[in-house]
C-alpha cells in the first residue's frame, strides 16, 4: 500500500484527518491507502452513538479536551499526542474482508517488534490480551475506510474520565474498568514514538503520495461539516420506550421509540455498532407507523436482510431486544 504524505507537519483538528480519508477514497484510484496523524487531547466518538452516553461533557470542558463525532461506527476512543491514529483506505467493500487484513497487517507489524500482539476481538488488537489499538469502519461507493488507534503512551487519567463507557460494554469484556482493559507500545517495549512510527510506514508501506496545497485547501472544506454542532451532538431522540442490550458480535444496541396509541411515530437506533446499509430507508422508516408487537414488527421488516444494515444483526435478535428486555 502507498503512504499519504501532507505538505507539511502541522498538527490540525481531529475532523481534518477524517476529511482527508474521504478525499483519498473518493480521488485516488490507489488499491490501498494509509497515513498516520496525532492531534491535541481529543474524544472522538461513533456516528451512532448518544454523545451523553459516552462522553464526559463537563470533564472535557474542564480540560480543554475536543470532541467531535465521525462517520464510522464503533465506540468512544481518547486520542492525544502520544496515541498514533492509523487510517487505511481500500478498494474492498466487504467489512468482514477488510477488517480481517487490515488488522492482521497491524499484528504482524507488532509482532515484528517482539510484542505478543492478537486480533481477537470484534475490531481491536491486542497485546498479552490487552487492548492496544481498537478501530471502526465506514464505506463509501466503492471504497471503504477503517480508522483506529495505538496507544503508543497515553494520559491515562484521561482516558478513564473523559470517556463514560457503559457498564454493560465493560461487563462484555470481563473488566470493570477502562483501565483495566488497555495498555500501551511503551509498557511492553523500549522505543521512541519516532521510531515506532517509522517502523509501521516501512512494514505496511511500499511507495508515498505527497499532497498539495491545494488538495489540503480540498479537505477542508470537507471537514466543515464534521464542526458543525448538530452533527457533533446528534439529534435528540424523543421517546417514551426505551430498550437497551448488547448482542455478542454486533455491539450496544439502543433503540428509543416514540409511541402514540400503540403505534411507532418516532425512532432513533444508536450505539457503538458498525453501519454498512442506510439505517434511516431500511430499518427505522419501516418502523413508523407500526404498531408496538412483535408480529407486526417482524412483518415490517420481513424481507429486510439487517445484517446487511448493521453488521450481524439478525431480525430474530433486534425482536427480541425490544420485546424482552
């Protein structure tokens, strides 16, 4: 894969870099992309996700933390300056695919350091069984995107408060911490951030593309959105029901109805799973407007495939998230 080089080092807002993962993916005709960037103390959470759930508000104000929302799904990370963000861009549009080689590509290039690193787990690597890097994916016609961390050597304190993950996530991964689950490159080995950056752009990479000017003039402008507060606080659902759970391969579900007479006037699905259909046409328009039972539920999505929406969702399991709770 090509390595994408900017014009100069500068460290920019979070919503640049993710900006810059659409431009390539919608300009170059490359097989595969990838390019690191570090940015200030930043929380960055899934498009799905509700920003209160997730994100100590009041923590971050207090510490001069950003936050902002991208596109992809997933969970709630911390990033700061000695937390790497690796990017990779491809061709494939298939999740299962490009997730199983691109963080098979991450272990190997750990392992290489001598560091007992794994892929077991939905989206994060691991080393000695403990969280090193977690990632989210989104596509796009034809392409498709996965971010993520390394935490090279991170402000824990941080990360523990700025970051409110529910108990039931923490309870799937048999901690009861954040904590408790993470570590670092700097914890296992002795090398520089400079040098551990090197050794990943020279094990994943053959060959660089350098950008212009004027192409960061370009991602730019797609990055006004990503500031924009509607899209960083999301939508504030309105509900009267409220069903809550987590399914072993698909993540938090969420889903807040809005019931009058029985019927579904209003729905919102959120939580930290990985989007790859369009959940508004296919899954919560087909909602609206049915009444609240299982049958007439199960018939509103009859023929509806949700694993291809969310990602291994089965009809069966969303049912049963929201009639036994």
């Amino acid at each position: 894969m090509k390595y994408v080089n900017l014009p100069d080092n500068r460290v920019r807002p979070l919503p640049f870099y993710l900006a810059m993962e659409e431009y390539m993916a919608r300009c170059s005709n490359e097989p595969e992309l990838f390019f690191m960037w570090q940015v200030e103390p930043t929380v960055i959470f899934g498009r799905n996700q509700l920003i209160e759930n997730e994100v100590n508000l009041d923590y971050c104000h207090r510490n001069g933390i950003h936050y902002y929302r991208r596109k992809s799904g997933g969970g709630c990370v911390f990033a700061d300056m000695n937390n790497i963000m690796f990017s990779y861009v491809t061709h494939s549009d298939d999740v299962t695919t490009t997730f199983s080689r691109y963080t098979h590509a991450v272990v190997d290039t750990l392992r290489r350091l001598g560091l007992n690193a794994s892929d077991t787990g939905r989206n994060d690597v691991l080393i000695d069984d403990r969280k090193v890097s977690g990632n989210a994916f989104y596509h796009i016609p034809g392409r498709s995107i996965v971010h993520g961390t390394m935490l090279y050597d991170s402000d824990m304190t941080h990360i523990v408060h700025a970051i409110t993950p529910s108990r039931e996530k923490l309870q799937s991964k048999g901690v009861a911490s954040v904590a408790s689950r993470i570590t670092t490159i700097r914890s296992h080995i002795d090398i520089s951030l400079a040098d551990f950056k090197t050794h990943v752009k020279k094990t994943l990479c053959e060959g660089e593309i350098n950008l212009t000017a004027d192409d960061v003039v370009q991602i730019e402008r797609i990055a006004e959105p990503y500031f924009s507060p509607k899209f960083i606080l999301g939508n504030n659902p309105r509900c009267n029901i409220t069903r809550k759970g987590r399914i072993d391969g698909v993540g938090e579900l969420i889903a807040e109805l809005e019931l009058r007479a029985n019927l579904i006037t209003h729905a919102n699905i959120a939580g930290d799973f990985f989007l790859t259909g369009d959940l508004d046409s296919e899954l919560i328009r087909r909602l609206t407007g049915v009444p609240f039972t299982a049958a007439d539920v199960a018939a509103a999505l009859d023929g509806v495939d949700l694993g291809k929406v969310i990602v291994n969702l089965t009809t069966e399991q969303f049912i049963n998230l929201l009639f036994n709770p």
